[in-house]
C-alpha cells in the first residue's frame, strides 16, 4: 500500500466527515464540491482511486472519484444510466484506451503501483485485471479455443496437457464444465445467451486475474440465467475481487458485499450493500432506490 | 494466489517478446499503405514525365512563297482544283530555300523530312483562309516531322536522341536554331485534330469526340433503366424467387469481366441485330449493359437511405404508392443515384476491351459528328497509340493518358462533391 | 424517313397526346364544378392517351427492328438467279457483303456482275418501301391508339390506376434486364462455342495442349485442325493472376488491416482516397505502364543479375495487374473488418492480448469469411482482366509455370482473335467464343460463391 495515497484518503475521510455533520441533509442538487458519502476507503485495498476525473474529447464523463475496492471483496456500482458507472469500469482495467479522445486524471492504482504511469504495459495490466462485458462476447471459435484464449497468448501453458487443465479448471470454476465437456471443439457462440456469459467468465479467469470487472453481465440475459451467474459471482468472491456494475438494484443487494451509487458522473455514497438499501445516507441514493427515477 | 504470481512472471518475461512482434505488425501495415501509396506516385510521375512534352511541339520558321504556278492551280474557290494541288511542293521549296547549299537527291528528301508531310496541307488551309497571299511570301512556323521533334526535345533537355537522323540532319537543326528558326510552341494539333498515322499530326479530337458520344448514349440508356430498376426493386418487388434471382443477376453482373460484354455485344447487337460496327450507339449499348449494375446498386442504396416516416407520412396523406415515390422517394434518394451515375460514367469512361469487341478499334481520321459515324474512344485511342512502334506516340499516349485521367479526377471529385454537398442527414 | 426521325415524331405525336388528353379531362370536369369531380387528375387522363399512342407503336417499331432486315435479306436472296448463289455458307456470307456494299455505296457499281447490280437495287428499294410503309404505319398507329385514349377519356374513367400498372410494368421490364442480359451472354458465348465444339472437339479444346489458332486458316496445310488446345492458356492465366494475387492479397490486407485499426483519423482521410485512386485509374493505363516502364525496368533489373526476363513477362503484367487489384481487396476486406463488432475486440484486449494479437487470432477468423469472399471475386477480377495483359503479356502460348517467361492468356486470345475483320463463322472466332464461355463459366461460379459467403458473412453481425 502506497504511504502517499494512505495519507490523502486519511485526510479526504476527515473532510467528508466533517462535510457529513454540518449538513446532515444533503439536497438533490449536486454542487460543485460534492463530497462522496459513506465508507469509500478501505484498509485492505487492492485498487485505489483518487481524484480521478474522465473526459470525453471535451466533455467531462466522471468528477473527482475517490474510492478504494478491498481484497476479495465484490463492489456493485449501481446508478441511473448514463452515470459514468461503465465508463469508470472502463478505467480500471485501461479499457478506455480504445475510445479516441478519452483522457484519465487522477490516479488509479492496483497494489500501489498506478495504472496510469507511462511505463505500465497494459497487456500485464489487463491480464491482472480481466472483465466480463454487457453482452457475451465469446470468440466465434470453440469452447476449448476461447478458454484456452488467455492461457495462449501469455504463454501460460508450457503442454497440451497443462492447457487442458487451465480449461477444464476455469470451466469447472465457471461452473459451466459438466455442460460442456461433450462439446468442447464446438463454436462457443453456439451456447445459450447464459451459457455464453458464463464461458466469457471462464475466459475472463482463466488466466488467473486478481480482479474481475463485470459491466452489467446479465442485463442480456434471461432470469434463469442471471440467476446461475450470480450464484457463480458468489463463489468467486473466494479468490477474486470483484467490481460489479449493475442496472439492477435487487442484483447488487444479492451479490455485493458494498455498494457504490453514481449520479451524472459523480461518486455520490459508498456503504456496505445491507445499509445502502435500507439505511441510505444521501437523498440522491435514497430517490434511486425508492425507485424516484431510474 | 501461488498461481497467480506464477503467471505473473510469465507474462512478464512474454512482454518484450509480443511488443515486438506488435511493433512488427504494425510496421508490416505501415509498409503496406506506402507501397499503395508509392505505387500511386510512381505511376502518375512515371506519365506525366513522359507524356508533358507532348503538349508542346517543334515547328520551323520557313520563308514560303505561295507560288501559284508550284501549285498548280488557278482558282483558290475550286474544291476539285484544292484537292489536286500540289500544295507539299510549297514546304519543300520553302525548306530547300533556307538551305540553297543542299543537293542531290537523297539529301534533298533528307532535308524535306525535317517537315511534316503534312507541312503543304497546313499551307493550303492557311491559303485559303487568306486567299491575298497568293504569289506573296511571308514567314510561316511549320510543323515539324516528329523525328525532328523527338530529337530536338531531347536536345534541349541535354540528352539528345538522334538514332533516327543523319548528321546533317542534325547539322541543319543545329543552323535552325542558331537563326531562331526552330522553336517549341503550344501543341494545338494535338486538341483539334483526329488520328493520323504520323506522330505529329495526330490529336485526340475524334477520340474525345468519341468517348463524349458514346456515354452520351450510355448516360441517356443506363440512367433511366438503372433508377427505374432500383425504384422497382426496391419500393415495388415482392419478396420472392424472381425477385431473388434478378439481384442474384445483378450483383452477379457487376462482378462479370467486361470483355464478356464485349462478346455479347459482338453477338447480338453487330450480328444479330445487324447494328453496323465502330459506331456509338453500339459502343453506348455495351456499356449501357456493363454500367447498369453499378448505377443499380447506387441507386438502391440512395433510395434505402430515405427514411421510411417520409413514406409512411406520403402514404398518410393519401397519396398513391406511385406519387410517394415520385414527389417524395425520387427527389430525397436523386444526389445518391447522381452520384452512381457518375461513378457510373467514369467506370464506363475508362472502359476499353469491349470496345476492341465491337470494333470501335479501327483507325479513324474523321472526327465523328453523330451517333452513327465510326469513331473510336479515348481509352481505346491510347490503347492504338501505345501500340504504335513510332517513338514519338509515346509521348502522345503519355499526354492522351492524362487527358484521361484528368477527365477521371473531375468526374469523381464531382460525385464526392455532389454527396458531400447534397447529403441529408437524418 | 430515318428512324431517329420516327422516333422524334412518335415522341412529339406522344406529347400532343399528352396535351390533348389532359385538354379533354379538364373540359369535361369544368362545367362539373372543377378536377374534384374527375376519379384522376387530368394530367393522368394525359398520360394515359400519350401511352395509348406511344406503347403500340414502340412495340412495332422493335418488331420491325428485328425482323425487317432479315426478310429483306431473305427477299434478296431468293431473287438472284441460281448461278450467283454460291455453295456454301461461307460465300453467301461473301455475296451477300458484296451486295449489301453495292447498295449502301461502299463499293462502286462498275465491274460487278449484272446480276449482283440488279440485287443490290432490289435491295436498296426493298429498304425504301419498308422505311416508307414502317412510317406510314407506325403513324397510323398511333393516331388510331390517341383517338382510342381520347374516347375512353370519362368523368369517372380510372386513369391513374391504369398509368401505374403500365408504369409498374415498365419498372419490372428495367429490373428484368439485368436477367435479359445474363441470358444474352450465356446465349451468345453457348451458341457460337456449340458451332465451334462441332469442328473441335471439346476435350480436344479444354485438355489440349497446343494453342496455335493462325494455322486454322491455312487449310490446304497439315496440321490446320487440333491446335485449339486451351491449356497452356489457362495455366497462362493462371500464373498472371496468381502473381496478381501474391502482390494484392498482402499488401491490400495490410493496408486495410492498418487503415482500420491503426491509423488515427488524419491518416485515414488521406491514404484511403489515395489508395483509392488506384482504383480509378484505367486498366488501359495499366497496361501502357506494364507495357512500358514495368517491364524494360523488370528486363534491366535482370540482365544485371544475370536473369533472363522475357520483356513480356507474367511477372511484370501480374505485378501491375496486383497494383491495381490492391485497392479492391483492401475496400473489401476493410468493409469486412469494421463488420467484427467492437465487443470481440474488447473481449481480447481485456484478456490482455496485444492489438496484433487481436487482429490475428480474433478478429482476422472472425473475418476470414468475408476475406476469402472478397479474395474470390479479387481472383475473378484477375483472370477477366484484359487490358493489362494484351498490351504486357505475349501472344504466343507457352506451357510453363516460370513467372519470368512470356505467357498469353485467355483474354489476350480472345481479344487477338476478335479484332481486326475475320469472317464471323471461322473457327479462329469460334475458338474466341469458346473461351469467352470458359471465362464466363468460371467468373460465375466464382462470383456467385464469393457473394454468397460476403453476404452470408454480413448477416451473421447484422
């Protein structure tokens, strides 16, 4: 853990306590110098996040985040849409480098080390830090092929053996094995919407990461589905920090051990998930949840 | 975890391996665009440097003294009497005037092959137009032979070429100058006159006229058949087998080698429907045939892009299917299907070998005045040029070259100007 | 009367119509209380009588364009005396010449037989009574079809409907063109290669292995059948586009692989038209620079290492022909590589594999259909590429696979037996015919499976 960023989010935690007693009713209206409310840090934190700020071209996307994710814990970052949670998904793991004109200030880092230094290569980033996306994704090739992905590119597996079992394991791990296992060299984009996801997922782990973004990955996908899927993010909340960015709020009170609520663009309260939806702190994450607006 | 820190270190040991092979790749694509690129400059400095001296041409400064007596004739307004004279005996005098030292026969012919052989005809034409100057004498620029031409531009340029003269041919180029008598201007002939057999004295007028007539034709056939077939197909075709299998057809054809068309064009059109040879309307129909798919295919694209709220709102109204298209679909998708039709124009422009098919090959002087007159077409005129052993022709199929292709560049910066300028956004 | 001159008065006679019908409607719905009264507009009531007196006419007109010269020519034939007829098909086509430039001028009268003289005068006012009695009749026509639009001109009369189920039926005619033309090749290349199959026989022709077509003419010789031997000419073909392809297939993909991944916004909005502009160009101007520049400079570059390049080599016309295939590859396969939707891409990059590392393993299958269609119909473009290799490659029809030796190749032969005045029905023009089919055959099947797997491909991301 970095000593710098420890001392600012000792001293931001002050602030954001101080601003949380002198106007114990915030208002709708955001100002300008929102504070974020709740427990946004962390003493066990795998990524850090201060001051970071997102633009698009010209046009500011995220203002002033500071947040930290804990080891193994699973964040949902839930908010209207258009609030910038994906985009700041995006951020963690550098997948906004593929959008033209899109700029990051503040820091953002992983074990101390910042994502954003120039230095960093983002292939050994991203392999640390995997995502699953909106829709499935799976590689119009086989099932054995898009597990294998990872493993192939990195130069994982020394034999063919090794590579089966890094498959069979994040198979197995994706719970998606025993379905599979009589088809493994057919396409995977020949599975059901669910069964795709959950293969994107055993991708994703495949070659181990450390953290798992996941922007929205059941929102294409039926209840049966979404069901399975969550069961599956609970139990790899065991090895894996997870940030989970959902549109739906009953999804993040079942998986999510803390909460984070953005609003146009603007961290607005981060509480362990059972308070956020029973206690709120802020009017804003109150309206949400109430179902005020959507 | 222990797994995870094991990758780690793998994928940290593969990393300078794949960024070089990233940065590699990169450079594979870099490499390939520049030779595209390349391929594009070479080719058009490689015809501009041979073809910019076609534009200027040698003539010399001669003394002529219209002697009516060297003629032969009496009576300037008799075509029969014109068309008999012996107008080269005025070149020849006139050169042999500005050599009086010369004799004997073989450098007499010498000496007149510094002209034109159609040095006299040129003369005639300039007597008639002003008939005062019979039996007077003024100093008249006469066309080179291209020769002359070839070896004087390459002199100028310090890398003569005279594999074609004798010595004293040289010599006496060599005293025309000294005198100011030999000189470079503005090639007129080359605009304004038709095909000739010598290098001088061939224009590309008749080809122009040609390739004008010729798409003419094919504008006046292509685009009402290809907007109407596009209409058809695309506001109008039920979905079913037939209507499958004209686009199969269709998209089939604009993929078919032009030459085909060329053979169906000789098959049909010169022998079964006896259309006579080398004229336009023949010309025009093949690449009517080959042009449609293309001006289909645009125009379809063109009319998809209308959206359908304006259709349905026509419709609304109470307007027939018919009036929809006519007063609403047809003036919205009309830039998209004028673009097609240039496109379309410019592809049929360039066209050459199914013309070689119907004839539109042969050697042509006249400069063709309608659609049934014999005529020949740019690409085809270049293509007989290129063909042509006279070193001279070179040059000129450099310069017919890029008269082509100017033509070409205009067409197709109009079509992406028309687009850009009269595109709607929705 | 000339038939541009017809047409112009048909087309006038139409407008009168037009003016006339439209007259009439209006007058009739005037004293009703105005066009509300009328079921169409006047202007439909116009066009109806302008469709009335054009469509019949137009119809006899083509009848006519068909039909008339061959009953004509029939007429005169039969009217020769016997002893002018001659054996054969080959000298009544020559006769026939004869008389026909006897009555068109081409040849002057003195000299020719009298009964070729009296032929061609037969022939001269054979035409001038069936121009003469065309006129006579298509203005009847036409006259009788406006006075029939003009009665049928009522209040309650359905204009419109019955002008847009002719117009329909003209739109259909349009699109159906597209097969009448299909039908047209397939007929004219199949009928005169079945002629030509009946001298030379087809495996003769498709297995053979000696082209030389000139000795066909010479037929008092040995050795004047049996040299239509087409395969030094395929493989010939073959070898030009095969280097045509070595040369488009890297670079154009490259070129589309980098403008669509890599290139930032400036380099794009310059190099594509640029690239582009290869597409534009001629192949006639191909062909003068194959002819020209690229193969002396191949020739040289040579002679230097001790090379022996034929100054018409297959190297230096597939080479220019690559250039030129280049840009239509890389349009194509640029069209298909922007179709592999982002989120494939995403998947790869946030497995953290490298951008090249995306486009060969992902990206590049993904589209690999769309590829190799678009590939297939670059390799169709080559074979029925002509221009190029008439004015670079060499006429004479070597068997070999040496890219750096003279080949001919299908075109090429078709275009030297085509051009110049051969009688038609000689097997030299034939055996043209005959590869026209072959190239016809394979371009089709290419064309069509290549178009197939792009649009199946498209569908599969729609």
């Amino acid at each position: 853990m970095n000593k710098v960023d420890q001392s600012t989010h000792k001293s931001k935690e002050n602030t954001s306590e101080q601003k949380l007693n002198s106007s114990p009713k915030q208002s709708l209206d955001l100002d300008k110098n929102h504070v974020t409310v709740g427990k946004p840090f962390s003493d066990d934190s795998k990524m850090t996040m201060r001051n970071v700020d997102v633009f698009y071209a010209d046009k500011q996307a995220i203002y002033d985040v500071n947040l930290d994710i804990a080891k193994n814990e699973v964040i949902a970052m839930i908010g209207p849409s258009g609030c910038g949670k994906s985009t700041f998904l995006r951020t963690l793991n550098r997948m906004n480098d593929t959008v033209d004109g899109c700029r990051v200030s503040g820091t953002i880092a992983m074990d101390g080390e910042n994502l954003y230094a120039p230095k960093l290569d983002v292939v050994e980033l991203r392999a640390r830090v995997g995502m699953v996306f909106q829709k499935p994704n799976p590689f119009p090739k086989s099932i054995y092929e898009n597990v294998a992905y990872g493993a192939k590119i990195h130069g994982l597996a020394d034999s063919r053996v090794d590579l089966d079992e890094i498959v069979e394991n994040s198979l197995r791990k994706a719970s998606l094995w025993e379905e599979v296992k009589e088809r493994l060299h057919q396409p995977g984009t020949g599975l059901s919407g669910g069964q795709q996801q959950r293969l994107c997922i055993a991708r994703a782990i495949a070659v181990s990461p450390e953290v798992i973004l996941m922007d929205e990955p059941c929102s294409a996908l039926d209840p049966i589905a979404t069901a399975k899927i969550e069961e599956l993010i609970e139990e790899l909340s065991q090895n894996f920090t997870i940030a989970i960015v959902t549109h739906s709020m009953q999804q993040a009170a079942r998986v999510s051990h803390r909460t984070a609520y953005f609003h146009l663009g603007k961290l607005i309260e981060v509480n362990p998930t059972e308070q956020v939806f029973t206690l709120p702190e802020h009017q804003l994450t109150e309206a949400y949840i109430t179902g005020r607006f959507g | 975890m222990n797994n995870q820190s094991e990758n780690l270190s793998r994928i940290q040991s593969s990393l300078k391996r794949r960024n070089r092979s990233e940065a590699l790749f990169q450079w594979y694509g870099r490499t390939a665009i520049f030779i595209g690129l390349a391929a594009v400059a070479v080719l058009f400095f490689d015809i501009i440097s041979k073809g910019h001296g076609a534009f200027r041409a040698t003539y010399i400064k001669l003394d002529v003294h219209y002697d009516q007596s060297l003629i032969g004739i009496d009576n300037l307004a008799d075509a029969a009497q014109l068309v008999d004279g012996n107008w080269a005996a005025l070149s020849k005098a006139a050169i042999r005037g500005n050599f009086p030292d010369v004799s004997g026969r073989r450098d007499k012919r010498k000496l007149n092959k510094l002209l034109s052989n159609g040095a006299g005809f040129d003369l005639k034409d300039r007597l008639v137009e002003n008939p005062q100057l019979l039996n007077k004498t003024e100093a008249v620029w006469i066309l080179a032979d291209d020769d002359i031409d070839t070896y004087f531009k390459s002199w100028l340029d310090n890398n003569p070429y005279d594999a074609r003269l004798t010595d004293k041919q040289v010599q006496w180029i060599d005293d025309l100058y000294q005198q100011g008598r030999i000189e470079l201007f503005f090639n007129a002939n080359l605009f304004t006159r038709g095909d000739s057999r010598e290098p001088e004295q061939a224009g590309i007028r008749g080809a122009l006229m040609g390739s004008f007539l010729t798409l003419i034709m094919t504008l006046m056939l292509s685009f009402p058949i290809g907007v109407s077939a596009a209409i058809y197909l695309e506001e109008f075709a039920p979905k079913n087998k037939w209507t499958d299998f004209i686009e199969v057809n269709i998209n089939n054809l604009a993929a078919v080698p032009s030459i085909i068309f060329g053979l169906l064009g000789l098959a049909i059109f010169i022998n079964f429907f006896h259309v006579p040879r080398s004229v336009p309307i023949v010309g025009g129909l093949v690449l009517t045939l080959m042009t449609l798919p293309t001006i289909i295919i645009t125009s379809r694209a063109a009319i998809k892009s209308v959206p359908p709220s304006i259709r349905e709102a026509a419709l609304g109204m109470g307007a027939s299917k018919y009036q929809m298209v006519l007063h609403h679909v047809l003036p919205l998708a009309l830039p998209g299907m004028l673009t097609g039709a240039i496109i379309g124009m410019a592809q049929a422009l360039g066209e050459t070998a199914p013309l070689l098919m119907i004839g539109m090959v042969a050697f042509i002087v006249d400069i063709p005045s309608g659609f049934s007159d014999p005529a020949t077409v740019l690409p085809v005129q270049i293509f007989l040029w290129a063909d042509s052993p006279e070193r001279a022709f070179i040059e000129k199929t450099s310069a017919a070259i890029m008269v082509l292709l100017s033509f070409l560049i205009i067409m197709n910066t109009s079509a992406v100007w028309l687009r850009k300028r009269l595109e709607r956004r929705w | 009367m000339q038939v541009t001159n017809i047409l112009f008065l048909l087309v006038g006679l139409g407008a009168f119509g037009y003016y006339l019908g439209r007259g009439r409607s209006l007058a009739m719905a005037n004293p009703l209380g105005g066009i509300r009264r009328l079921h169409s507009l006047p202007s439909y009531h116009g066009m109806h009588v302008a469709l009335w007196c054009l469509i019949p006419s137009l119809i006899l007109l083509g009848l006519w364009f068909i039909f008339a010269d061959a009953v004509i020519n029939n007429l005169v034939i039969s009217s020769l005396e016997p002893a002018l007829l001659p054996p054969d098909s080959a000298g009544y086509n020559l006769v026939f010449n004869k008389i026909n430039n006897i009555a068109s001028g081409v040849i002057k009268e003195q000299g020719q037989p009298l009964g070729l003289i009296e032929a061609a005068q037969y022939m001269d006012s054979l035409r001038t009574m069936s121009r003469w009695s065309l006129t006579l009749l298509l203005l009847t026509v036409s006259l009788f079809g406006l006075a029939w639009g003009q009665r049928k001109i009522t209040v309650d009369f359905r204009a419109r409907p019955a002008v847009e189920k002719v117009m329909q039926n003209m739109l259909f005619v349009c699109a159906c063109l597209a097969i009448f033309t299909t039908l047209g090749i397939v007929l004219s290349v199949l009928f005169e290669s079945i002629q030509f199959f009946r001298s030379v026989p087809l495996y003769d022709f498709v297995f053979g292995l000696d082209w030389s077509p000139q000795t066909a003419i010479r037929e008092d010789q040995v050795g004047s059948s049996g040299s239509f031997g087409a395969i030094p000419l395929f493989v010939g073909t073959l070898l030009v586009s095969a280097v045509a392809m070595f040369i488009a297939v890297p670079i154009g993909l490259m070129s589309a692989i980098y403008l669509a991944e890599y290139a930032g916004k400036n380099v794009r909005t310059f190099a594509k038209p640029a690239l582009e502009v290869l597409a534009g160009i001629p192949t006639v101007v191909y062909g003068f620079f194959a002819a020209l520049t690229v193969a002396p400079f191949l020739r040289n570059l040579g002679s230097d290492f001790g090379l022996a390049i034929s100054s018409e080599s297959a190297l230096a016309a597939g080479g220019v022909m690559g250039i030129m295939i280049i840009p239509f590859i890389s349009s194509l396969a640029d069209d298909v590589i922007t179709a592999v939707p982002q989120s494939m891409r995403d998947g790869s990059l946030a497995m953290g594999a490298t951008q090249s590392e995306t486009i060969r393993r992902v990206v590049i299958p993904a589209a690999l259909p769309g590829i190799v269609g678009g590939i297939m119909l670059a390799v169709s473009r080559a074979i029925g590429e002509t221009m190029i290799v008439v004015m670079a490659a060499g006429m004479a029809a070597n068997l070999t696979a040496n890219p750096l030796e003279s080949v001919t190749t299908v075109t090429v032969q078709i275009v030297t037996l085509l051009t110049g005045d051969q009688e038609f029905d000689s097997p030299k023009t034939l055996a043209a015919f005959a590869l026209g089919l072959m190239l016809f055959m394979v371009t089709l099947v290419l064309n069509i499976v290549a178009l197939h797997i792009v649009k199946k491909y498209r569908e599969q991301y729609e």
